[in-house]
C-alpha cells in the first residue's frame, strides 16, 4: 500500500500545484520542519517532486525551536544532507514567553503566530520567496470545523496566502492530502521523526475536533471527502450574505 500512496502524495500536489500556482520556475521554497511526520514528509515529497515536475526550483529547510526539551535534532540534519538540502535552526524563547511569561490559558493560537513569524523572517535570510507548510486535508478540514463551533464563523487557511509586508508566499502543497497517507508514507520511508514536546500535546480543542471527526466519520464514511468538496466547491455557497439575497 505504502508504495502506491507515495504515488497518491506526489499526485496530490501536482493537483494543488496545478490549480493554484503554488510552485514556479526560479522559487526558492522555504519548508517549515517541526520535526513530525506531516512536515518531514513535505521536505521529502517535494524533493521528489522537484525532480519529476520540471519546474527549477530550490528546497531549503527551517526549524523554529521553540525551547522545549529534549530536542534533539541531528537525525532531521542527517536527513537534509541525504536530500542534498539546506537545513537551519531558528533558537527561539517562544515556549517560555507562551507558557510561563504570558501564561497563556489559550497558547496555542499565540505559539502559532510567533512560530510564523520567526519562520519568515529565516525564509527571508535564506532569500526564499515562498514558504511550504505541512497542512494537510484533515487540518484544513477540522479548522474548518473549529472556526464554525469556536468562531461562529466560516473559515480555513487558504492553499496560497500572499504576505505583502515581507513579500512571501505561504503555500501548502499538502492541502489535498489524507493524513494517514501522510502517516503511512512516513513509517514506509522511514523518515526521522522527531516530536518538540509540548506541554499541552493531545489536550487542545483541534484534538477535540479530531475526535468528533472520528466518531461522525464512522456513521458518514465520506465525511472527509464531502467536507473538503465543499471548501472547493465556491459556486455553490448559500449563507445570509445580504449583498446576494437583495439582489
């Protein structure tokens, strides 16, 4: 199975590649490595995909380290040499001013943006003009769900951001792709997954999402697949826009 889902991954992102011009000829593409399978998986479907797609691009990796310990990351550096990739650390404090000088009872949204932040800025170091992120179908899915249940509001990431104060592009190649496709991809291969140990993991509201979309998944078992449709399909929106209902 594993075979052909590498097959499925790399498909997936010349279908997100094609509709939405993520990638271009002379990119210098900044990938965002948190150490975990989804964004080690990026690095190394990308550097596949750049040999077969004929775009001449260039792949650099970034880690953001937020402070937590242990952290050690000489098997993600290990693993770039084998790629033939560029790899940096970014130190940061982020973790301690998230968790002990802000307290925050919310950290994850606040952890996120200075994460963001810090890796653009390293992109911009590296002369990249564009920054690959690990969001999958699923986050795509349950950020949906999230703004819907947390918000009271319809909204996701976008496939393409375009940030016009530091002019980078922010792309996730992995839109259309099935975490556990991810996750089987990067068991098969091997690759060196190596998880920050965050004080909350597994006690946020995204994984409370996660499990509602798993006990629902079990009574519609194309929930997924329905759900992501409907963020593609924007002909058929029917909301209280009063600007649509007058006309």
């Amino acid at each position: 199975m594993a075979k052909s889902d590498i097959k499925r991954v790399l498909g997936s992102i010349r279908r997100a590649d094609e509709k939405f011009g993520m990638i271009e000829d002379g990119d210098k593409v900044a990938v965002g490595i948190s150490g975990g399978k989804d964004s080690l998986m990026l690095l190394f479907a990308l550097s596949i995909y750049k040999k077969f797609s004929k775009k001449n691009f260039q792949i650099v990796a970034i880690t953001v380290d937020l402070g937590f310990r242990p952290y050690d990351l000489s098997p993600i550096q290990e693993f770039c040499e084998k790629l033939g990739v560029q790899y940096k650390v970014v130190s940061s404090e982020i973790g301690n001013v998230v968790f002990n000088v802000r307290k925050e009872k919310n950290p994850c949204a606040l952890c996120a943006n200075m994460r963001r932040g810090a890796l653009n800025n390293a992109a911009k170091e590296f002369s990249c003009n564009k920054v690959a992120l690990a969001h999958h179908r699923d986050d795509a899915i349950e950020t949906l769900l999230m703004s819907l249940f947390l918000e009271s509001r319809m909204n996701t990431f976008a496939p393409v951001t375009y940030l016009s104060r530091i002019d980078l592009k922010v792309i996730r190649p992995f839109i259309y792709v099935p975490e556990e496709i991810i996750s089987s991809c990067a068991k098969y291969n091997q690759l060196p997954v190596v998880n920050a140990p965050c004080p909350i993991d597994g006690k946020t509201s995204r994984q409370d999402i996660k499990d509602l979309i798993k006990e629902l998944s079990e009574k519609f078992p194309d929930l997924h697949e329905k759900l992501l449709h409907a963020l593609d399909n924007t002909e058929t929106y029917n909301l209280w826009d009063k600007y649509v209902i007058n006309k």
